[in-house]
C-alpha cells in the first residue's frame, strides 16, 4: 500500500510565479478558488512569505521551486507517488524534471524550518488534516 499525494504545487504557489498581487491571474480554475489566491487574507501573505524563503532554498540548491516542491513531496517513505496536473507540454516537461531529484536531509530539515510540519499556512485551504502530516514523529523519519 502507497500514498498517492495530489496538489503538490499548491494550484501554482510552489511554481514561484505568484510573488505580488499582480501576478495572480484569477481566470479558469484560479477563478473558482480565488479566495486561495486573495493578499487580503493573511494565510495567503504567509503563503507568499513561505514561497519567498523556499524560493531562496530552491535558487542555493541549485533547482528550480517545483522541483524543490515535488522532491519534498515524494520524500516521505510512504509516498509511492505524486500526482501532478501540468496544463501545457512546457510543465509537463519541467514537472517530469523532478523524477531525478532526491532531497537530502538538510534540505528537507530547512523545510521543515520554513513550514513546520503539520502546518497550514492557510486554514482555509486545508479541507482535512491526515494524522501522519500532523505529527512530526511519523514523516520521513
């Protein structure tokens, strides 16, 4: 038995293209969830504030954010697979890019410092918390 993870760059937030109010573009899917994408809310300024500090780790490993984003997600032991939801043959290309990245334990340690786990920097983009994310003990150590 596996973990299938879903949504691992955050409908775009972990691409590092939204960086200011200017660059979210609320059309399409964005537009049904644009309370996930509003700067006045105050889980979203942290979500930009977290995307500004993994964008800093991201640029000293030598990756780009969605490769960071993905590596971090198929770390944990129990995940056997991340799904991905590129739209165009450009993030396909770049989404499969990350097949060959294995994070060490300091970056995913820095990780962990910039978004502690179990945490939701926005509550109103968690429709449920799962046990193993709450809990620091039983992710990927």
């Amino acid at each position: 038995m596996g973990v299938l993870t879903w949504n691992p760059i955050n409908s775009g937030w972990l691409t590092g293209r939204f960086r200011s109010a200017d660059d979210i573009e609320l059309s399409g899917f964005r537009g049904m969830i644009s309370y996930k994408f509003d700067l006045n809310k105050e889980g979203n300024r942290r979500k930009l504030k977290a995307v500004e500090q993994l964008l800093a780790l991201a640029d000293q490993t030598g990756m780009s954010l969605t490769h960071l984003a993905l590596g971090f997600a198929a770390a944990h032991p129990a995940v056997s697979s991340v799904l991905i939801g590129p739209r165009t043959p450009e993030q396909l290309d770049d989404l499969l890019g990350a097949t060959k990245i294995n994070l060490d334990a300091e970056v995913l340690d820095r990780i962990d410092e910039i978004v502690p786990p179990g945490t939701d920097l926005n509550a109103e983009d968690t429709d449920h918390t799962l046990p193993h994310l709450a809990d620091a003990q039983l992710r990927r150590r």
